[in-house]
C-alpha cells in the first residue's frame, strides 16, 4: 500500500507541505493522542517527490526537519512505518528528515533547543540548498512544563526558528486544564504554570493558519469511533498574503484508528 | 421613530468608522483591537493597512508574532529578530520620529508625513522591562497615531500587588476600542436571545476538553454561512474628546475578494463598512417593516380570517346604533323621560302583569 492511500482523504488537503511561512498547529489530549497526525505529517512531506498535489509544482523537493521532546528516533521510525508504510531512516540517510532529539540529548535550557534545531536547519539548507523545509516540533509545550522557559521566551525561539525554514508545524496538548486560564476573568487562583501553558497554546494558535485538534467523543468511548478531529481556522488564516489562496475550509469529523495503524475519517452520521 | 434614529446612527456612525479606518484628522491616536480566537482582528489591520495604502500614509509594523510576506507595509520591524528590548524600540523610534525642523518648516501639519504604527501583540510587552503605558505613550506623536492588537485569551501572570493588571491599563489608554466577533457565533447568539435562551459559548469558553479554536465547521448545526459571506463584525467604542463615548456594531465583509481591484484601481476607496443592522442575515423580520418606514400591509400572522371583505365593511358601516337616537340633544328624541325603549319581536310572550311599560 502507497503512503498516499494510509493518509485519510479528508484530511488529504490539510496534512500536506503548508504555504510559505504559515504555522499549523495540531492538538491532542491525553485520551486522545496526536500522534496519527503527526506521523501522516511527515510521511505526506517526505513520500512525493516532484508531486504536483504536495505543493512542489517547481521541481523541487520538500524536507522535514523533526523535533521530538517526548520520543526518541526509534518509536517514530517504528510508528511511521507500521501506520504509512515509509521508512524515516532511508529519508533520514538520504538527508531528506533530520531528527533532533530533544528527549535523550540533554537539551534542558530553551537555547539548547534553539542551538540544536538551528544546526539541524544549516546542515540540512547546506545538503539540499533548493528544498522547502518543513520544521515539525512535538509537544514543545514539554519545556513550558518543564518550568525550563516562559511562554514569550520558547514564542521569540520559534518565531526566530520559523523565520529560517519554509513553514513549520507543532503538536502540543490542549486538555481542559492546560487551556482553563485562558478564558478566566481573573487569573488568581490559577498557577503561573497554568498561565504559562494556556498563554502558550492560545498564542499559538494566534499565529496558526488553522489548527487541527483530536479530542474524544462528547458521549463518551465508542468502539468503532477514537475521537473528533476538528479544523478551524487559525488567527493568520491568509490575511497578509500576497495572493489570494482562499481561505481554510474548516470541517468537523469522527475518525477510527484501526488496530493495523490506519485511519479512517468519516462524517457524524456514517458508518466507518 | 426606530427608523429615524436608525437613519441617524447610519448617516453618523458610518462617516465615524470610516473616519478612523482612514486614520482622518487624528481622529484616534490610539486605537486597540481586543480579538480572541474564535475572531481573529488580523482583518481589522489588513483593512487599515489597504486604507493607508491608499491615503499614502507610512506604516510602521512591529511584529511580535506575524512571520511572512505582509502586503501594504513599509517597515517591517521583527521584534524577535532583536538581542534586547530596547533595541528594537530604538528601531521603531528611529521610523517613527518626525521629520527634521528644516522640512517641518514648510510642511504644515495637513501635508506632514502621517505614520501608522502596528504592534500585531501587546501580550508578549510585559516582560519588557519599561513600563507600557509610558513606552506607548512615547511612541505617539501628532503625525503618529498607534494600531495595536491584544489578544483576550491569553493569560498574563499577575501584575505586582495594588497595580492594575495590564488589560485595565489598556482599556483605559485607548482612543477606540474595536473588539471583533465572528458572524456566525453573533448571529447564534442573537437567535437565541430572540428565543429568550441563553446565549451560547464558543472556543475556549465551552470549556471542552481538546477543543481550542470552535471556529464554523460546516458539520455542525444552527444558522448556515457560505464561506462566501465570510467577514468581520466590528463592535466599536470610541471616546471623543469631549469624553462621550459612541458605541456601534458594524459588519466588514471580507477584503480577501477585494484586493486585486484595490490593487489595480487605487482610487476605488470603497467604503464598504455596513452596520450590524443592515446585514441581511442579521436583520430580523419584524425589524425590516420599521427599515421600510413602516408599510400599509401590517398583517397579523394568525389562522384566522381577521380582514374584512369590501361588502362586509359597507354593512357595518351601514348600521345605525340606537343610542344615536337617544344622545340628539334638542330633547325631541325617543329617550325623554327615562322611558325605557322596546321593540316586541314576534317569539316574545307579553306578560301583562309583569311587564308593564
């Protein structure tokens, strides 16, 4: 089975190389993991060379630049392959994916992060100068977590990261907790890190073209259904652009991870 | 008169929004858009910034958080592009100061050089290490007049004890005050205020686990938009200098479809703010009569026949009430005396002894 046929056609607009400079966001909570996505991400920007449908009308090639805070190379080598059917680590010896490792490296402080990342960047512009380079960081949120940096701080790192590639994106945790000071009237009686890891993942999404959230079912665990996936618009949605590329359609739907990795996406109502 | 007065906020509110999108006669120095994410105000500057294309005003945008091609602006400071602070306040100053006295010698203040300046996040200045009210104010100046976003849903940690947070700082510096909603959630919010039950929330709001931005999914249920009537409503306050403040709701449509023919015309300065009322989804029946000044076709809605058919209205017309007779005032009438007037019709059984006239 080709890759192109693992990603869900309903999601086949979304999860696929970004315009210049724009953020994508993607969410997940802790019953309902982004992980599907994030794999579909970076298979759909690594599997089509020269594929008009992937953004690449030029010629050119895209390459992905990984940042992973809570797995290692293995579990996304072993993940990607069993859900897509791609193989990172000949993308990775052909110089296409660079992996940072922010889990096992000790990158504790936000300029690690920042140092590891930018050399990844330069390695990777040097091997192949004419690339559009999809920066992916995963659950960067871990640092906020952490208490290893402020909101403003790992924002101006991203921004500076940001400005150096084609587009990026991020998959972060949005459970209830996480976001509940964003929308208090009065920020008392919650933590500093409450505030921090809310201010963090609203401000992301102010800077998104659109966001791309997972969470389970309001009614509760169904058997033949995971979650909702959700797009909606981001704060950046194409308001700046030079050209007029139409906004993000944005669409609510149900989707089932089967046990062999794949997923299919389909609308409330039907039948998987 | 509902329709007067909407006639009189159209005529005045309209020349009003207008006035400051086009930053006329310093007519706000400070303005602040209050968006959330359910509404982003990044249309709101999009539409300032086309305006002041167009007026051939300079724009200073500092950015905290817009990263890309940004159309229709002359300076683009990236702040995080910066090693400190002040360094780029020192940028900022430098594109913002007005011009040497030579030049404002001949310059009057009509054809000075007028300058808008953006700051796209006001969230992520508290951490600077100048207080914010005095570094905004250092930054106006007569030819300078501020645009500023602040972003509602994200947090800020406490400001030191007995000081206002930064929000109510905001609030009070202002000049105008624009604060934009989503259509969509507007219109579900009007229908259920009109069905007398309590408004919906939406986004962060909802309190639902995972869910970030609600933004209009097609899937789900309540009032239908086409992407095609996709735009801003603009909820606006704006202080005079007398200190009356002016409240109005208006609708932008969205500028994605116009930018080409700004772009080619220039001199096409349509003014292409409505209010909120005269929005064609927003508008509800009962108010469109009082628009049409109130037609002669007032019908009530009711399965009753209550109208009366021409013939039924001339009998009705025709009937003569008998108290008519009794009010004529020369004293000839029937009613003299106290007499009690009756007519025996043919089933009635005159009782002799009871019924003595």
């Amino acid at each position: 089975m080709t890759s192109r046929n693992r990603i869900p056609p309903a999601l086949e607009a979304y999860l696929r190389l970004p315009p210049e400079a724009a953020l994508l966001v993607f969410t997940g909570t802790l019953g309902c993991s982004a992980n599907w996505l994030t794999s579909r991400l970076v298979s759909a920007c690594l599997a089509n060379d020269n594929d008009a449908r992937h953004g690449l009308e030029d010629g050119g090639s895209s390459a992905v630049i990984f940042v992973n805070f809570l797995h290692d190379a293995t579990f996304w080598q072993y993940e990607i392959r069993r859900t897509t059917g791609v193989d990172i680590a000949r993308s990775m010896k052909e110089g296409r994916l660079m992996f940072v490792d922010c889990f096992t490296q000790n990158t504790s402080t936000i300029q690690a992060v920042h140092d590891a990342i930018a050399v990844a960047i330069a390695q990777l512009q040097k091997a192949r100068p004419s690339a559009k380079v999809l920066l992916i960081l995963d659950n960067p949120d871990t640092v906020i977590a952490l208490n290893a940096a402020t909101k403003n701080e790992v924002n101006k790192t991203l921004l500076k990261l940001r400005s150096q590639v084609h587009a990026a994106a991020v998959v972060c945790n949005a459970d209830q907790p996480l976001l509940a000071a964003a929308t208090a009237d009065e920020v008392a009686h919650h933590t500093p890190l409450e505030v921090e890891s809310a201010a963090f993942v609203s401000s992301l999404a102010h800077q998104a073209r659109f966001v791309m959230s997972v969470r389970e079912l309001d009614t509760g665990a169904a058997r033949d259904v995971s979650g909702v996936v959700r797009v909606s618009r981001g704060g950046d949605d194409g308001w700046w652009g030079p050209e007029v590329n139409g906004r993000v359609r944005e669409i609510e739907a149900l989707y089932l991870v089967q046990r062999d990795g794949g997923v299919k996406v389909f609308e409330r109502g039907a039948v998987a | 008169m509902p329709s007067t007065n909407l006639q009189h906020r159209r005529t005045h509110n309209l020349l009003l929004i207008n006035k400051l999108l086009n930053q006329r006669d310093a007519s706000s120095p400070f303005t602040l858009v209050f968006d959330n994410l359910e509404q982003s105000g990044k249309g709101i500057i999009a539409e300032y910034l086309r305006r002041a294309k167009v007026a051939k005003v300079k724009t200073v945008f500092v950015s905290f958080e817009t990263l890309g091609q940004l159309q229709n602006v002359d300076v683009y400071i990236q702040t995080w592009k910066y090693q400190s602070v002040a360094a780029w306040q020192k940028e900022v100053a430098f594109h913002t100061r007005p011009p040497p006295p030579s030049t404002t010698m001949l310059a009057t203040p009509a054809n000075a050089q007028k300058t808008l300046l953006i700051l796209d996040s006001l969230n992520s200045l508290p951490a600077s290490t100048t207080p914010l009210p005095t570094f905004l104010i250092s930054l106006l100046s007569p030819t300078t007049s501020l645009l500023s976003v602040y972003h509602l849903d994200i947090p800020s940690s406490l400001p030191p004890p007995y000081h206002p947070s930064l929000l109510t700082t905001l609030k009070f510096l202002a000049t105008t005050i624009l604060t934009p909603h989503s259509l969509h959630h507007v219109l579900e919010r009007k229908a259920a205020r009109d069905r007398s039950l309590p408004e919906p929330l939406f986004g962060l709001a909802e309190a639902v686990h995972g869910l970030v931005v609600a933004g209009r999914p097609s899937g789900g249920a309540g009032v239908k938009i086409n992407d095609a009537d996709g735009g801003v409503v603009i909820e606006m306050e704006h202080r005079r200098r007398s200190g009356r403040g002016v409240r109005e709701w208006f609708f932008l449509p969205d500028s994605l479809g116009t930018v080409s023919t700004f772009a080619v015309g220039g001199a096409g300065k349509t003014s292409n703010v409505t209010l909120l009322e005269d929005h064609p989804l927003y508008r509800s029946p009962s108010d469109e009569g009082a628009v049409g000044g109130g037609g002669a076709d007032d019908e009530l809605i009711s399965t009753f026949e209550l109208n009366l058919s021409e013939k039924q209205r001339r009998d009705r017309e025709g009937v003569v009430l008998p108290y008519y007779d009794a009010q004529r005032a020369d004293g000839a009438g029937p009613g003299e005396g106290g007499r009690i007037l009756y007519d025996m019709g043919a089933e009635d059984d005159f009782d002799e002894e009871e019924d003595e006239i």
